[in-house]
C-alpha cells in the first residue's frame, strides 16, 4: 500500500503528521514476522505517548475505512484481525 489513501477527502481533518506517522509504520512493520508484531506495537504505543500522537475513535473509523477501499484482499485481512483485537480490549 503507498501513500494514496493518505489523501483520500474524509481524512481531511486529520493532522497530516498523524497520517505520516501512520504511514511509517506501516512501512516499518511490512517485513515483520508474527512473532515481531506484539514487541514492535508496544514500542509504537510508547513511540506515540512521547511524540504526543493519539487519535479519537472517529479518526481511527475514517483512517481504517479509508485503508480498507485501498487495500489488497491480504491487507485488508490484516487490517480485520487489527480490528477484531482492538474491539476486545
């Protein structure tokens, strides 16, 4: 996925240093392992809590919406396993 879906009209009202850092992650945790993951988010939580990055339950909704129409069929799987954790916590 590039950088495309970054300039979809419905996240206009997110800040463009959110979407960047999301981006970077994306980026960043593309070649991870499974076993990878668990660590690798924990260090973006702390990441996010020192760059002051947090975003609101409709951000993520639109960011994910946004990621799913520009998604291939493996990606978007990925993106609905995300979901499901996040939804049980």
């Amino acid at each position: 996925m590039q950088n495309d879906w970054m300039k979809d009209e419905s996240l206009k009202n997110i800040d463009p240093y959110k979407l960047e850092f999301l981006q970077a992650l994306v980026f960043e945790s593309s070649n991870l392992k499974k076993e990878q993951m668990l660590p690798f988010l924990m260090a973006v939580a702390k990441r996010g809590q020192e760059k002051k990055v947090s975003f609101s339950d409709d951000e993520i909704n639109a960011i994910v919406e946004v990621l799913r129409k520009h998604a291939t069929p493996d990606e978007t799987a990925k993106i609905e396993k995300i979901m499901a954790m996040r939804t049980r916590r």
